[in-house]
C-alpha cells in the first residue's frame, strides 16, 4: 500500500435492503478511520437495493470507492464467501464484514486496526460485542460477553461474535482464500471464520467495546425476553437436530481444508467427525478428553445433552 493509512475494505452482502441501508453506508463516512473501498454484492439485483447504493456512492467524492456486483443469489453465507472471494488481498490491509442495515459507531474501525496491527503477520480474526437496538423503543442492549480462551476447541461447536463485527488482516484473507476452493458451504460464513482462522494457528481476538447498533426489527425481541428466547431456540436446535445439520456442514467444510489445519487442530476435528456418532460412553468421553466446551453453563450442559441424544 503507497499510503501509510491502513487501507481497509468494507465486503457488503446486500439483498431487499433499501429501507436502512443509507443509515449503513453513512456510518461508513463516520469512521474515525474511513474505509478506503465498499465492496457490495446485490443477492437480489432487481430489488432496488443495488441502485440506493450506487446513488449514495454518486454522491460522495471523498473515499472510499464505492464498487457493485452481482451475488451468487445462494443465501447470506454463500453471500459473503462470495465477497470475500473476490477481494484482492494485495490491494487491501483488512476487511470487514458488513450487514446493510446496522449503524457503525465512529471508533469501529479504527479500534478493530489498532487491535489487529499488535498481532504482527499472524492470520488474525477480530469480532466485537454490539449494542442490539430497537430503533422503535429506543432501547439498547449489549450482546453477550463470550470469555477466552477462543481456541478451535470451542470453535467447533459455538460461534463467539457475529459476522456484522468481523475483521480480518491480510493473512487471514489470504487463509480463507486459500480454503474456499471446492469447498462444501459451511452453515454460517462467520462461524466458519472462526473455525478456520484459530483451527490454522491464527488469532481471534474479541472487542470487549460494542462498536455498533445491532438494529432489531419488529420480530425480533430485545433484553431479558431475547436472552431467554434465545437461549430456547438454541436449544431446540439440539433437539430438533438443526444444530447436527450444521455440525454436518461445518465438518465437511473444514475437513475439505483440512491440511490448512495444525496437525493438533486437525487431529481434533477427526476425532469429532469419528466418535460424534459412536456408542453413548465414547462420545461423552470424547467431550471429556478434547476440551470441546461452549461458554456458559447452560449452553455447556446442552452441549452435554446433545452428545448424549447424539444430537452433535
């Protein structure tokens, strides 16, 4: 890079987001650290979504550059896989994952380079907590706090941050470039940031500021009821076996990439694709032996109970 200012990408997955979106882009230009390119991918090209963008970006002659193509229309996942993709790692020091109807508090960027820039070369992941808002109350809420350690054995079986708050270096894009080809789509594109980077010896890195506005629509719930409710739903997703679908899907991905993996970390991912379906005494000492853990309490128990359902 020709600038001693850390350039930065922001990856943009768009798809029916006209009604927020200007919120979005302005609290790009509100960045203490501007992002010097917005790179935005339309899953739904007819929409009107594309063109709010494009007009926005007409507007402002200042950076970053604003840049539109055409997505995959496969869902949100394959969605970013695209995005991240498609980026040129030479021609950009970090990336950053956006949502389009969020606002971004000033501090985001800048905070996530400062962070990352201490970690030298590693591949480095950063997330951060947030503040889920409702923009119709007002009210605000800070997302749970997730405790280190954030190694691949907690990887495995819980995501730590949300997508909308992910950074990456350089070498980590780099990483994931270097996984995606051939590979089998993973259930979240954010867990699987988290999988990949601390399963090849990266570094993750939590935040512990919000650093931006989580917007909760109409049907979404805010505060203890939220908290209560998801924790409901997550466990259903044991019972019900949504949650083995995505330990189906994270396996294939992973081990499709496997050789990008420590040789320990790699070890522990066949190990879990081996035993998660062997008798009752095997899969619980496996849990026992390995470490796999989710944080908290309750989700650890529930971990526990899905291996005992071989729900896992």
């Amino acid at each position: 890079m020709a600038s001693s200012q850390p350039h930065v990408t922001v990856l943009l997955a768009l798809y029916d987001g006209c009604e927020h979106l200007e919120e979005q882009l302005r609290s790009y230009l509100d960045q203490s650290l501007r992002p010097a390119r917005v790179l935005a991918s339309d899953d739904r090209p007819h929409d009107g979504t594309g063109a709010v963008f494009q007009n926005f970006g007409t507007q402002v002659t200042a950076p970053p550059c604003w840049d539109l193509i055409e997505g995959p229309q496969q869902g949100l996942t394959r969605n970013f896989l695209h995005l991240l993709a498609t980026v040129n790692p030479t021609e950009t020091d970090y990336v950053a994952l956006s949502d389009q109807d969020d606002i971004w508090l000033p501090e985001k960027l800048q905070s996530a380079v400062h962070h990352i820039a201490a970690q030298g070369d590693r591949p480095v992941l950063l997330g951060t907590r947030s503040w889920e808002w409702s923009p119709s109350t007002g009210q605000k809420v800070l997302s749970r706090h997730i405790p280190p350690p954030l190694n691949f054995a907690h990887a495995l079986v819980q995501n730590y941050a949300g997508g909308n708050t992910m950074v990456l270096n350089r070498s980590a894009l780099k990483l994931v470039q270097a996984a995606l080809p051939g590979m089998p789509q993973p259930a979240l594109h954010d867990w699987w940031l988290y999988q990949l980077i601390s399963g090849a010896g990266g570094v993750v890195l939590l935040d512990p500021e919000p650093r931006l506005l989580y917007r909760q629509h109409s049907d979404n719930q805010v505060g203890a009821n939220a908290t209560l409710h998801s924790k409901l739903r997550r466990f259903g997703h044991m019972l019900t076996g949504t949650y083995r679908k995505w330990m189906d899907q994270n396996i294939s991905a992973l081990q499709s990439h496997a050789n990008l993996l420590t040789p320990d970390n790699k070890a522990l991912l066949d190990r879990l694709a081996q035993e998660r379906s062997a008798s009752l005494c095997t899969r619980l000492n496996m849990l026992a032996d390995t470490g796999l853990h989710r944080k908290g309490r309750s989700n650890q128990a529930a971990l526990w109970i899905a291996a005992a359902l071989r729900r896992m």
